[in-house]
C-alpha cells in the first residue's frame, strides 16, 4: 500500500519503476519549485553532449535514444525535466563560448547597418554603457529629521481651512 506524504522543497523521493531493456529501474528524484527533479545519470549526460550540438549537426532523437538504452519518448521527457534543461542550457553555453567574441564584435557593424535600435541597445548593454537599472539615493540628515510637530500644525490648519470653505 502507498502512503503518501507532503513533499518539501529538497526532498529526496526514490522509486522503482519503468522497465528499461527488460530491467527494472530505480529512480530517484528531487523535489523543487513544484516540479520532481530527476537526478542526472551518465545516460542523460550522453543525451545533453547530443541534443546540444546544432540542428545540423544532431543525430536524430531515435539514435540518441538508442545510445542512451532508451526510448525516444524517454528523451522527450527528460527534456520537459527542470534539471536536465538546465544543465542542456549549460552545455550549450559551453559550446559556444568561443564564439561570443566574435559575436560581439560584429553586432554594432549589424545594428549600424541595419538601423536596429534593439541591437544597438543590446551592444550598449554588453558594453556596460546602457542599464535598465535605477539608481536613488537619499541623503537624509539626521539632525534636520521630519518636524512631526510642523506637520501636525499644517494638518491643523488645512482641517480649519476645509471647515471655512464648506
């Protein structure tokens, strides 16, 4: 029989379940955010090295799958997973790190000769000429503080000035 508990973030859920290749397979998951996070294998490491190279150059999802002894729809799974799309965006980062010089070195020749503002903007940002962020800052003395009294007489007069005009 299943008990069931409330789950709290970071708890630890292992399970058997699934057949895989005839095997019965144990599973253990972590809970965070509302969703059941896997915990990455070799097999799904084998699967993000694949999914994160180009279109082009990608093996179609039915040879990652074999390569990884599992179903397609596994990969389609893992692939809604929080976990493995996040360390699949990692990867790809990782793979493209060496481009992004070039990259941004060309974007103002594109902005200047397109006249796009929104690139333009963006290498303004890369730049570190162009925030979204804005910045206040208060200079409050301390010694010339709010005159709570000064206040209360001006409310004073305002309700006494009200009651004439009424």
């Amino acid at each position: 029989m299943w008990r069931l508990r409330r789950l709290t973030k970071g708890s630890v859920i292992s399970c058997w379940g699934g057949f895989n290749n005839g095997r019965a397979a144990a599973r253990s998951f972590t809970y965070e955010r509302g969703y059941v996070n896997m915990k990455l294998e070799a097999k799904h490491y084998t699967a993000i090295q694949y999914l994160s190279l180009p279109p082009g150059e990608r093996p179609p999802i039915t040879e990652i799958a074999e390569e990884c002894n599992v179903t397609p729809s596994a990969i389609y799974q893992w692939k809604r997973d929080p976990a493995f799309e996040a360390e699949l965006k990692r990867q790809i980062v990782r793979n493209n790190v060496d481009d992004l010089p070039a990259l941004i070195a060309i974007l103002p020749e594109i902005a200047i000769a397109e006249k796009n503002a929104a690139m333009a903007k963006l290498v303004l940002q890369i730049h570190g000429m162009l925030s979204d962020k804005v910045e206040v800052t208060a200079n409050v003395n301390s010694e010339s503080g709010t005159d709570i009294e000064a206040l209360k007489a001006r409310i004073e007069a305002l309700k006494v000035r009200q009651a004439s005009d009424e």
